[in-house]
C-alpha cells in the first residue's frame, strides 16, 4: 500500500500560507511550525514524531539569512529530508525546490498551483520523491547558474511590477486617468510575449527611432525612472550587438 506524504512546514510568511493551502487542496496532510505561538520542544517533538515516516519532508519556509543558522540551531532537523525554497541559496545538505511563480497575499486555485513549475539543483532527487504527492512540473539547473537563474526572475517579475505600477500611478495621479485605462494595453502585452517573445517588442526600441527615445528621456528629466529608462536602452543596444 502506497505511504501518504506528510510534511512539516516551517515558518508562516506568505510562502508557508500558499504551500498550506496548496497542500489542503490536494488533501495532503501536515504540520505547521512558527515562532509565533511555539516552543522549541514542539518543534522537536513534531519532528521525532516523524522519524518513522519515510514519505515525509520538512520545509523550511523561511528568510534566506535564517535557513543555514535554524538549522545548526537544531539538529535534530537532519534527521528528516530538509528542503527549502529559495531560488539562489545554497545550503549543506538541503535540497532546494524553487517554485517559479510570484506569490501575493491572495491564495490561488488549485489550478495555479498545479501549473507552477519547480526548479531543482542538478544532483536532486526528483520532485516526486522531494514533494510526494505534487504533480507539479520540475526541471534541473546547475548549482553555479543559481544565482544568475534567480536574479531574471527578479528582473523579470519584480523589476516589470515596478515599472506597471509607475505607469498606472502616473495615469491617475498626473493625468487623472482611470489606471483600467492601461489594462488591455498590459493584457496584449503580456498575450505577445506569451505568443512570440522573440517579435514582442514595438515601439522606438524595435524601429530604432532615436530621436523619439531621445524625446522620452529629457521628458523623464528628474524623474528617478529616467535611469531605468536609459539602462534598458544600453542594455538594448549591448544584446543587438
């Protein structure tokens, strides 16, 4: 009879909340463990607990600067399978799993969580055997491309975001515009990247207009975006070369 996975999940930031309730959609039991509200010998005692379940994992859901000292701070963690899911941290004898989505505070559908892809060191396990029971994707990276794999979801994700809610700050507050005025412009967006990246980029950019380009950075003069404005122009023009 096939053993059900169990796992214990440390911490309760954002990351834990949606790993709780992707692990309730799939009926999958686990625990929880927090600073908030338990004690050290809980902790201990929930992972002794464990120490006959071989389908079971404990995730360390966790700031990347506390992983490596939470561990050496107890022990007995190692006697179970210890994952964590940082995109570049590289710890001893923990295995990483980095989900590549975004997570805001809003918890998603089961239909989400299935779709999100996991990211694996090269010498992993399979995600099957690291998180039993996700029917997930997963795909493998070396250990020295980590933190370069890391920082273009950074740019990718988070640096985008910026520039999204630059734009729709700027259409209601300076020109006094509903900011829905700028989604089917961000929905055809992303639908071209989505269908073609290669042919996705329009504007001065793609048709090589200098002196619109030009135009857009005296324009920005003072504003802290006129940076970002010419860096992505340099970078451009460096990849076009």
């Amino acid at each position: 009879m096939r053993q059900v996975p169990h796992y214990i999940i440390i911490g309760s930031g954002r990351m834990a909340q949606h790993m709780r309730c992707y692990l309730d959609l799939l009926s999958l039991p686990y625990h929880t463990w927090s600073r908030q509200g338990n004690t050290e010998q809980e902790l201990e005692s929930l992972v002794l607990s464990q120490l006959n379940q071989s389908n079971s994992s404990i995730l360390l859901l966790l700031k990347d600067s506390v992983i490596s000292d939470f561990i050496e701070r107890h022990p007995f963690l190692k006697t179970k399978k210890l994952i964590h899911f940082s995109g570049q941290l590289s710890v001893p004898g923990v295995f990483s799993a980095h989900p590549l989505m975004t997570f805001i505070p809003t918890l998603y559908s089961l239909e989400i969580y299935q779709k999100i892809p996991f990211i694996l060191s090269e010498d992993s396990p399979d995600l099957t055997e690291l998180l039993p029971g996700l029917p997930n994707s997963f795909y493998r990276i070396s250990e020295a491309q980590r933190s370069y794999y890391h920082a273009l979801c950074a740019m990718s994700g988070n640096f985008t975001t910026l520039l999204w809610q630059k734009f729709f700050k700027e259409m209601e507050e300076r020109f006094h515009l509903p900011k829905e005025v700028g989604h089917p412009f961000l929905q055809q967006i992303m639908s071209n990247l989505l269908q073609d990246a290669e042919r996705a980029l329009t504007g001065p950019l793609a048709r090589g207009d200098n002196t619109t380009l030009t135009a857009h950075e005296k324009a920005l003069e003072g504003d802290a975006y006129q940076k970002i404005y010419q860096a992505f122009v340099r970078a451009y023009e460096h990849s076009r070369l």
